[in-house]
C-alpha cells in the first residue's frame, strides 16, 4: 500500500505557475512536455473545447485523450503542489461535517484533515480553489491545496458519508410541499373515515347516496370532458398553425452543454445489458454525456451484473446506500449530487430513446427561456401488438403524452408529468429540492411543484419507447402506485389550498383539482356511472324507476359527448403516433378501464396500511 511521505504530507501552497500562459494552453504544454499527448490530439480536443461547455481537464479524460491520474500530475505540475490520495487517507469527518458533504460534492473539493495550523484541501477543481476556500469556517485555518480526480473525490464522499447523504435525499422538499405527513395517523384515519362514512349512508339510506355519488361523479365527468377537449382543440389548432407556418430553424448553439441522465435501475439484471446497448445509441458527443446508472446498495443482481459488464466511459454506476425508504425519487435526489451535467434528464430501465433525441432537447432549451424548466418527451410502447392488454396500454398513451397533456401545457394547465423522458434546467430542479423522495408518483408531484414556482413544461417532439405492462395483475399493481401516488400528491398541495389558488391562479388551481380529484373519483365510481348502460339492455336501475326523466336524459347526453370526445382525441392521437391500425381497437376500452377501479381499491387500502410502499413494476418480461 502506498505509503503517505512526510514531502507529500506537507505541500507548499499553491503559487501561480512560472510562465503564464491560459490556463489551457499551459495544460495542454504541461501534458505534451510529459508525453502524455500527441500535438494532433490536443489539436483536436482544443478544437472540439470550443463547441462544448466543458473543461479542458475534463473533456481529455472524457474522450480517452488521456487519464485521470496523468491529468492529476499534470495539474501537480501546474499549480506546484503534490497529488492527494483520499481513497487511502480517509478526510476528517469532523472538517467535512463542517462544510457538508452535499456541498462538497456539488464544489468539487473535501478538508482531509488538519496539519498545525493549515488545513490539507483535495480539490478537483484547482482552477476554482480560491473561490472554493473563500467562505471556509475560520476554524479551518489556512488552506493547503492538493489535487485529485472528480472521480476519486466523489467514490470517496460516497464511501465515507453516504449514509448521511442518503438521509437528506430523503427529505430534500419542504415539508410543507412534500406528502411525508402521511407518517402521521391523521391522512390515514380520514381516508378510513371517509369509507366509513359512505357505507353508513349506503345502509340508512341507499337512494340517496345513490342519487348523491351519482351527481358527484357526474359533476366530474363534465369538467373532465370539457378539459380533455380543450386541450384536444388547442394542441390541433396548434398543428395546424405549424402546417400554415412552420418553426423557424433553431438558433445555432455555440457550445453544447453537458447532459446527466440517470437511470434508477431495482432489480434490473435482465434488461440492464439492452439498456446500455440501446443508450449507445444516442448521438449526443460522448463527452458531454453523463449517463449514471442508479442501483441499491441491497440489490447484488443488478449491481453483479453491472461489474461483469464493460461500461463506456459516458457510463457510470451510483449505489444508493440501504435504508428504510426504498423508491425511485430517493435514489434520484441521492444520485443529483454526483452528476456533473447542468441539464438532468431522467430515463427508465426498459427505454429506447430516439438516437437525436439528446440533440432536440438541448436545441429546444436554448430556444426557450429561463422559466422553461422542464421537457417532457412523447412516450410509446414497442410491444404494442403483444396482446390486447398492450395495445389500449397503447391507445391510453397515445391519447395522454401527443394530445391531452400537450394541449393541457398550452393551455397554462399544470402538467403531471410522466416518470420517464424528462429533462430538466439542474438549477431550477434544485431550487425546488429535487424529487419528493416519499411520493410515489414523484414524477406528477414535480410537475405541480414546477408550476407552482413560476415555472412551465413543454413537450419534446421526440420519442421514447418504453415496454407496455401486458400482464393483468401487473398492470393493476402498477396502475394501484399511480392512483395511489395522484391522491396522496392531491392532498399535499390542497393542505394549504389558498396558498395553492395565490401560485396557480383560478385557471390552473381548477386545472389541478380535475386532473385529481376529478380522475380519482370518476375512476372509483365508474362501476356507478357504467351501472346505468344497463338501461340499453332493458335492465332496471334503481334510479330510473320513473322512466326517462330530464336528469336521465340529460345524464345520458353526457354519457355519449364523452364518449365522442375520448373517440376523437383517441382517433387523433392515433393518427399522430403512426398507428392508425390500432383505432378499431378504441371500443375495447370500455373493457380496459374497469381495471383502473380495481387499482383504485388497491390503492385505498395502502394509503390506509402503507402509504410509501413502491410496487415495482418488472421490466425485460417480452
């Protein structure tokens, strides 16, 4: 083991080189006077810096110019100071307890420990040194600098202190805006209460409830519809506006930023290796990529698997620490501080993104304002034809990611936004505190919170192909998570809801309550509303005893406009995804949705018993 030399121990500090040349350049000679590069290769990596927003030192090792370690001598040599080794000489807890981990990993540097009166500092960033000792705590004394790699220094924070990042990540969002006050007893007895309440009025007076859940239901169903032909209408006349007039080409972007994806991966193992093979796809420079694939640390499948493959350089694995709370939105926030990308997007483990995609979503933030924080891509399916199960998967999505939603965004509505295909500006993303680690839905919960902070989403044109759950019994326990995920995220951001109406304004706070509450109770008395079909095949109705009155008639009028409307959005949104084959199909549907109730059920009773557990959905079955 390499042993720490009492000239290693004590640098000198870091003093400005003799010859001042830029920063690159002096790099660039240093690596060249060692023999580490050829001038042809710094000649092109220098060529390609100035497209990219990247570092030189980081770009070198990024494309395989040179290494980590080569980089680090050099870098020694430039600012006369010696390499740290913080994998063998652990940082001093207590020094790092001072600044805080995150704030070290997001700086780039840790305190190692103390040496006298000096303090010994492994930076990755030496070029930022002063500006990262300038607000050291005065106990620290003075600054001694040494180098290391950013890998190094972040294997090393995520060896010693993960645990301890690991809990912040779990409560990264206010509590005020985060649905972890359902720890406490009072969200589940009201649920309970609520289901109490109903069968009570079910057996005093069976009629009435009846006739009271009946316009309650339908109540929703007429917003409902009116909502989803809104946004039908808007995302058309938008269409058609681009048939008349068509965008303008995009600005030209000077230097392409880099881009962090992370791919949450539990239990995993057997989609993980056509993951990889369909991410090497993309054809973003490799450079500026930062794929993080984001495994537990209680998972040993996928992580074996994981350390058997070859990972391209643009690849990486994080292992998020073991702990009580175990979904997809904690491993996210935890995996957010070791990304070096200030654009964060978000994948799942079965996705097939479209190869430019990385290149129109960067395009289409530079062409966007600051307040455009967020880019939901389109979502599909590639197993489509597996069964009739995967194609109203199909037909549901089509509807929701290339018309509804889309038409919704236009509209000034707040978004839900989908769990995968999502880019995000990295400052406004931790403005907000990242992911609400204890919703299960984290993905609408963000998309709420987005637009409650000033902040708006549009969709990128540009598709995903993800794997339909076509398996019944899975497809309710995925669909339970969702229901389950919407209600609990309703009731976080209607604890405070004056505050709501002040952030959303009447338009987007009515926008909230119908695509929640409204999907929420038309999905839990669909069995009520559907009661009433029976009518057409001559069954009696507790509720039509008098034949058609005005209410019937007029409770049936509703019925056919919304059927007329899920029709058309459904032909429409067919049409736009290039799978006209699948509009016979739309009928079934009515035999689709029935499942949805069920989840629904499902989903009640876990807010009851447990409302943070995450029925993961298995992927790699077709």
């Amino acid at each position: 083991m390499t042993k720490l030399t009492p000239k290693a121990a004590r640098p000198m500090p870091a003093r400005a080189p003799a010859i001042a040349l830029p920063g690159d350049l002096w790099l660039g000679d240093t690596l060249l006077r060692m023999g580490a590069i050829t001038p042809a290769a710094l000649n092109r990596t220098l060529a390609d810096k100035a497209r990219m927003d990247i570092r030189l030192d980081a770009l070198l090792v990024a494309d395989g110019t040179t290494d980590g370690e080569t980089l680090v001598r050099a870098l020694c040599r430039r600012y006369r100071t010696t390499p740290a080794r913080p994998d063998l000489f652990p940082p001093d807890r207590g020094l790092v307890d001072m600044l805080g981990a995150a704030r070290c990993l997001r700086e780039g540097f840790v305190p190692l420990r103390r040496m006298g009166a000096a303090t010994l500092i492994a930076t990755a960033h030496p070029e930022r040194f002063g500006e990262q000792t300038a607000a050291l705590p005065a106990g620290m004394g003075t600054p001694v600098m040494l180098i290391c790699s950013e890998r190094m220094l972040q294997d090393t924070l995520a060896r010693h202190f993960g645990p301890a990042l690991a809990l912040a990540a779990a409560t990264r969002v206010p509590e005020v805006e985060s649905c972890r006050f359902w720890y406490g007893a009072a969200p589940r007895v009201a649920v309970a209460a609520i289901l109490v309440t109903l069968i009570c009025l079910f057996l005093l007076a069976p009629r009435g409830t009846l006739a009271a859940l009946t316009v309650w239901a339908a109540g929703w169903m007429a917003l409902g519809t009116g909502l989803k032909a809104a946004g039908a209408i808007a995302e058309a006349r938008h269409a058609a506006r681009l048939r008349r007039q068509p965008e303008p080409p995009p600005p030209v972007i000077a230097r392409l930023p880099v881009v962090s994806i992370l791919v949450p991966l539990y239990h995993e193992a057997e989609v993980a290796t056509r993951l990889i093979e369909r991410l090497a796809q993309l054809d973003y420079p490799r450079a500026l990529l930062d794929i993080c694939l984001v495994t537990e640390a209680n998972d040993d499948a996928t992580r074996a698997m994981l350390a058997r493959t070859e990972l391209p350089g643009w690849m990486r694995t994080i292992t998020v620490p073991d702990g009580i709370l175990k979904t997809k939105p904690r491993a996210l926030n935890y995996a957010l501080e070791f990304c070096r990308g200030s654009i964060i997007g978000v994948y799942d483990a079965e996705d097939a993104p479209e190869p430019d995609q990385i290149h129109r979503m960067v395009t289409h933030f530079h062409a966007r304002g600051a307040d455009v924080a967020c880019l939901q891509g389109r979502l599909d399916f590639y197993n489509t034809g597996r069964n009739w199960l995967s194609r109203c998967f199909t037909m549901e999505y089509a509807a929701w990611f290339r018309v509804v939603l889309p038409g919704l965004a236009r509209l000034g509505v707040p978004v839900p936004l989908g769990g995968t295909t999502l880019f995000f500006r990295r400052p406004a993303l931790e403005a907000l505190g990242g992911w609400d680690a204890h919703n299960v839905t984290e993905d609408a919960d963000l998309g709420l919170r987005l637009a409650r902070h000033g902040y708006r989403t549009e969709f990128l044109d540009s598709v995903t192909a993800e794997e339909a759950n076509c398996r019944t019994w899975p497809w309710v326990r995925q669909r339970s998570r969702w229901l389950k995920g919407y209600a609990m995220t309703w009731s976080a951001h209607m604890r405070e809801p004056v505050r709501l109406w002040r952030q959303l304004g009447p338009w987007g706070f009515w926008g909230v309550q119908i695509l929640f509450l409204g999907s929420l109770t038309q999905v839990a008395l669909m069995p009520l509303l559907w009661s009433f079909w029976g009518l057409a095949l001559g069954l009696d109705h507790p509720l039509a005893a008098h034949g058609m009155t005005p209410a019937l008639a007029t409770l049936i009028s509703l019925f056919i406009l919304s059927e007329t409307v899920s029709l058309s959005v459904g032909i429409q949104a067919l049409r736009r995804s290039g799978k006209p084959g699948l509009i016979p199909w739309l009928p079934t549907l009515h035999f689709y949705f029935p499942l949805a109730t069920l989840a629904l059920y499902k989903a009640i009773w876990e807010m009851i018993a447990r409302p943070f557990f995450w029925d993961k959905t298995r992927h790699g079955i077709d």
